[in-house]
C-alpha cells in the first residue's frame, strides 16, 4: 500500500509547474492504514491521526495537493510598493498616522488594525492621516497599512505596534516599530 503511495507521489511531482504540497491532514490519512492493527498503541495512533485530520479540515480546510506557485504565495508579500509613514503623533488615548502622498498607480490606502480593515482613504477625498482612538487599555494593537487602487491591492506589510505601556516610534526601513517605553 505504501509502495502504491509513494509511486503516486512521484508521478505527481513529475507534473510540470506545479508543486506537491503534503497538508498535515493528508499525512494524517497516510500514516492511518499502518495503524490497522488491533493493539493498544494502534488504536492510540489511529486517535492522534483522525485528530490531526479534524483539525487540518477544520482549522484551514481542504486544500490540493497539487498547487501552482502563484496558489503558493497566496496574500504573501508581493513587492509592491510600501507606504512610507511620517513618525506617528500620539496622544494620551489615540494615535495618528500620516503618509507621503500617494504614488503612480495608487488611489488610497487600506490600515489594517488586528487584521481587520478599519480605514480606507483616498487620493481624490485627500486621505493624509489616520487616527485610531483607543478602545481599551492593557492590550496591544497592531496596524498595518497597504496601497490600494481601483484594481488591485499592495501587500499590507508596514506594521506598528501599540502597548500598554505607552509609545515610542522608530522608523527602519520603510516600517515604524511602536516601542514599549520604561
């Protein structure tokens, strides 16, 4: 059976411009038919295995085992451009962002806060800033911001961080770190 499945996977891997991805719940069904055996160490596999099928399904659903690069890189990092933010004004309960302008081929820019989109602002309405006022103190919040236009988005990839503890900004290499300060 695990001649049959190592066969398999060689001819899949002979398939031109496409990559073999083997998903943990793949290797979960796998590994399932060595556990056939009527033992007490079987039947233990035979648990962790459907476990880790369950969870691979549930957690990041079905996916092929055969992927083309662009399928690969999914919402990674595309080197587009990135916005270049101006050191950040805080204040005792909010915070503000500022850009500078926008580039050919860019008509706004998305902030993420925790991964959620909470801004778009455009050229044409004059988006220059963006201030986020503090919901809650004690947790930390995370911004990224991306170029967005009518047709396409930049990777949200600048990031911030703001703590608890109160602010500080470093700007390096395009991005502002938001540091903890004494």
């Amino acid at each position: 059976l695990y001649v049959l499945f190592g066969a398999l996977l060689g001819l899949l891997v002979a398939i031109p411009n496409m990559n073999v991805r083997i998903h943990h719940y793949i290797l979960a069904l796998l590994l399932l038919p060595g556990t056939s055996l009527q033992t007490r160490p079987s039947l233990l596999y035979q648990g962790l295995l459907v476990g880790l099928l369950i969870n691979g399904i549930a957690r990041w659903g079905f996916d092929s085992i055969l992927q083309t690069p662009a399928m690969l890189l999914g919402d990674g990092q595309l080197g587009t451009l990135l916005p270049q933010l101006a050191v950040p004004v805080v204040g005792a309960r909010n915070i503000t962002f500022a850009w500078q302008g926008f580039p050919d081929g860019w008509d706004g820019i998305s902030v993420l806060v925790n991964d959620v989109e909470r801004f778009r602002g455009y050229e044409d309405f004059g988006a220059e800033s963006f201030t986020w006022e503090r919901r809650r103190e004690g947790l930390s919040e995370y911004f990224r911001f991306a170029f967005m236009s009518v047709i396409a988005s930049s990777a949200p990839c600048n990031e911030a961080t703001v703590t608890e503890f109160g602010l500080g900004s470093v700007i390096r290499d395009g991005l502002v770190e938001v540091l903890d300060l004494p």
